[in-house]
C-alpha cells in the first residue's frame, strides 16, 4: 500500500474520531495518542476494509447518541482512566520504596486480569465486526 493511502486512512480516521467525540478534550487527546500509536507500530499493516468500516462506525457514533456512540465513549473512557492508573506519583513511589506493600500487589494483579478480559472482548469486537479499534 503506497504512502499516500496510509496518510488518507489516518487522516480520514483522526478526523472520524475527532466529530465521534465532538471534539472533547479528553476524549481527543487519548484518540489522538491511539491511532499515531497504531500507525507507528512497527510491522502494522493498513487492511483497506476494516479502516473502511472502522470509519463507518465512527460515522455513525458521530450522527447520533446511540450504541455506537456509547461504545466509543467507554473505550475512550477505560483507554483514560488506564493510562492514569499507570501514572504512579513520585511520592507514591518514593513510600513503596521504603515500605513495601503486599496489598498493592494483589491490587496491581487484579487490574491486569481485569484489563487482560478487557483487551480480549475488545479482540473479538473487532474480531466480529471487521473493525480496527484499540
């Protein structure tokens, strides 16, 4: 696939995403960050056909407030509060190192198996509807 098409794709889709989210501030940055994540992965092919109904479903999260919209909002909403979770304060940090915690690990252990079930239904979303979302 020739340059030109991938710069299309990405562009038709950041834009996509952009009306999908009406241009929300939270919401935007982490779409943002998401697709130049995908983009910039290395050895990742551009499939024509799911970039195609990927587009067609943020078309239509974009017209109106129902199933669509509300699955991207979640997605957007758990990408959010994942990516804050994995932001540990220097403080925070700093207590651990001098007293370990065991609680804080199992807690640790529970996100990921929550996040591991998580990342699989997305799969099989995508899996099923031919669609490239993260």
């Amino acid at each position: 696939m020739t340059d030109i098409k991938v710069i299309h794709a990405y562009r038709h889709l950041y834009r996509g995403l952009l009306h999908a989210v009406q241009f929300s501030k939270p919401a935007r940055f982490i779409a943002r960050d998401q697709i130049r994540a995908a983009f910039r992965e290395r050895g990742a092919k551009l499939n024509p056909r799911s970039a195609a109904r990927t587009l067609r479903f943020l078309e239509a999260a974009a017209a109106s407030r129902d199933l669509e919209h509300n699955i991207l909002k979640n997605l957007l909403l758990t990408s959010y509060y994942r990516r804050i979770n994995s932001q540990t304060p220097w403080k925070i940090v700093e207590i651990a190192l001098r007293q370990p915690r065991r609680g804080k690990d199992v807690e640790d252990h529970f996100l990921k198996l929550a996040f591991r079930h998580y990342d699989r239904t997305i799969a099989m979303l995508n899996k099923s509807m031919g669609l490239c979302l993260r």
